[in-house]
C-alpha cells in the first residue's frame, strides 16, 4: 500500500492476490449502485470519533461490513451489515468514500452466484449511533468492540488509513 500524490483523491491502494487490486478513493458520491456489491460502515460509539465499533471474525478486526443481498440498497446493507456484525444500529450516517476493485480475471460470487463485475466498488460511510450496542447478530463474527483509536493498530495497514480518513471526515461534517 502507498499513498499516491498524482490522484488527489485517492488515498491508498492494495491487492487482495494476484487477481484483484484495488484504490480507495475519498468521495461522498456513490459510483454506480449497480457496481456495488459490498458496503463497509465506520462505526463511531455514540459522537465520540476517539471511540470505534470494530468486528472480529476469521480474518482479524475490521470495520463492520459485508456483501450486498440482491434487491437490497446499498444504505439497506450497511444498517444490517452494522448490526450484524457489530450489534451497533446507525441512527446517522454519510458516505466518505469508496474503494474501487479491478480484477483481472473473473472472480466467483460465492455469496449470490456467477462473477463480480470486472470493475466492482465498496462504498465506506461514518456512522453514529444514539442506541446502546447489543450483541452481533452475524454467524461469522467472532466478537465485537468498542476501540479508542489510538488502538487502530488491531487492523491492517489499509484498513487503519480508511478509518483515519472516515474519522475525519465525520469531524469535518461536525465542526
């Protein structure tokens, strides 16, 4: 991961393989929703951006967040996906950015059949919440938790920058 100074707007890109790379990009304009096929959700506990919502399952801690179901809206999937995976119900949020995924051959849509688009994209909001969590409803997740951020370390590399720029976007729109 870097972070590039040609293309303001993007702030990291990765791999996921040798299949599928992938650019994060700071925006609060959804690409194309026919494109989107995952949501992520910057869970922020109560209006304190010192204190995040993060789920635990068998790739280590993230951001909540998860596939979009067929018929579903991309703001449907991140409130379930939100509490899914982190018993954390979003009474707030706006969109901060997306990340943008290119694969170079098909890849399998294990979770709804046939492939992913060659060109797919993940929206990422900041959400905060005026309920108390309760347990996460998702079979997948191990655990989740409320981190300060100064614990951000438990994610990779990727993920941490992300938060980072949702935390400040949300401080922005606050200010």
């Amino acid at each position: 991961m870097r972070t590039p100074n040609n293309i303001p707007d993007m702030i990291a890109e990765g791999r996921w393989g040798d299949n599928i790379s992938w650019e994060f990009h700071l925006s609060d304009t959804t690409p194309d929703p026919d494109l989107c096929t995952a949501v992520y959700c910057l869970a922020i506990a109560g209006t304190n951006p010192e204190r995040i919502v993060l789920a635990r399952n068998k790739r280590g801690w993230e951001m909540l967040g998860g596939h979009i179901e067929p018929g579903e809206q991309i703001e449907e999937a991140l409130l379930r996906e939100a509490v899914e995976e982190g018993g954390f119900y979003a009474t707030y949020y706006k969109q901060f950015g997306y990340r943008k995924v290119i694969a170079q051959e098909p890849v399998a849509n294990d979770h709804h059949g046939g492939h992913y688009p060659p060109v797919a994209y993940i929206p990422h909001f900041f959400a905060t919440t005026d309920r108390e969590l309760i347990a996460p409803t998702g079979e997948e997740i191990f655990e989740a938790s409320v981190f300060e951020t100064n614990r951000l370390p438990l994610l990779e590399a990727s993920q941490e920058l992300i938060a980072m720029a949702g935390i400040e976007s949300y401080q922005q729109q606050a200010a």
